[in-house]
C-alpha cells in the first residue's frame, strides 16, 4: 500500500477519473464437500465448503474438546458458466483502467460470492486506503456480473459514483408482445434477416 502510495504521489501511477474492477482465480489444492443449507425463504440449495478438520494430534479426536474448522479457509465454487466450474480462491482487483494497475488486492472471504456482492464493499475500502483518490474518480466500469440496478443505486448512493457495467446476455428478455405496428414490422424484417444470414 505504501509503494502504490508512493507511486501515485511521485507520478509514476498517474491519476484517472475512472476506477476499474475484476476478480481473479486460482485453483484450491484441498477437499471439499457438498452441504445442504436453507436460504432466506426456507428453501434447501445445495453448496460446496472445504471439509472440516481439527487441527490437534489428540489419540480420540472425535471426542476432544478442540473445535472443528475448515480445513482451507476461503475456498469456494467459482461458477463461470453452466460447463465450467472451479474450486478455488477469488481475489477482488480493483485498480485505473487506461494503465491497467491494479491499486488493491483482496482476498474474497467465500470464493462463491457473487462478484457483485464484492465489488462496492472493495471500493469503499480503497477509498479509505487512499482518501487523496476519492475526489478525482468519477465513474467505476465493472463487467456484466454487476449489471444489476440494485449494485448500482449502492454506488450511487453510498459513494455517488455511476456504475457502468457491460450488458449481461444471460439476463436478456423476450421481445414483448403487442408492439406499436412500426417497431413490430421492424423486427420480423430483423428476424428475416437473421434467417437468412445464418444459412
């Protein structure tokens, strides 16, 4: 913190108006097993957690009074598509864009958070790593995973910074129905079009 401190006020990092954020993973070289939990409305979902493990060397460990933890601490399931899932760490990077330095690094608690969930609290606490940065970032640019109304009115209102986040595809909609007649003519000649292109 000192030297990207250092950096900033001798120049060598030069100061932007727009803030950056990304997750990255690396893998888990530990066990793992699958629990049954029940969310806010009583409804079971299944999650993966490292094992627990006692860390003494006691002859009846099942029945000594030390207490049961996780056995690797952190590690979680980083869902990045249906096909693709990891058992790792995630680490929260926010950093300036246009240079692409990274100002802060911290590891996610539970590598399942949904980046979402990571990304204000990190910036909150960049600013209080840094309060000199505070007054000259404008706006904050995250991927899709962030691409959530609820994410940005906390940017709003907690830092009153915009949010810009890239568009989500798995969150796209089905064209309504009943549209006005032009913008309904539109589309079956965009489909017609589509159709004809992908053959």
């Amino acid at each position: 913190m000192e030297e990207v401190r250092e950096n900033i006020k001798s120049g060598v990092i030069r100061k932007e108006k727009e803030l950056a954020g990304d997750t990255t993973q690396c893998y888990a070289y530990s066990v793992f097993e699958t629990v049954v939990e029940k969310d806010e409305s009583s409804k079971e979902q299944k999650k993966s957690q490292p094992r627990v493990t006692k860390r003494c060397r006691c002859d009846d460990r099942q029945g000594c009074n030390h207490p049961w933890k996780m056995g690797d601490e952190g590690a979680g399931t980083t869902v990045k598509s249906e096909e693709k899932r990891y058992w790792g760490h995630k680490a929260s990077m926010p950093g300036f864009l246009r240079q692409g330095i990274p100002l802060d690094a911290r590891a996610v608690k539970d590598a399942a958070t949904h980046e979402g969930e990571t990304f204000c609290p990190h910036v909150e606490k960049l600013f209080d790593t840094y309060p000199e940065n505070r007054p000259l970032i404008k706006r904050v640019l995250y991927d899709g995973s962030c691409d959530r109304s609820k994410i940005k009115e906390k940017f709003e209102k907690n830092l009153g910074l915009e949010l810009k986040a890239s568009f989500n595809p798995r969150r796209k909609q089905e064209i309504p129905e009943n549209l006005p007649r032009c913008i309904e003519n539109r589309l079956v000649w965009i489909k017609r079009w589509l159709r004809f292109i992908s053959y």
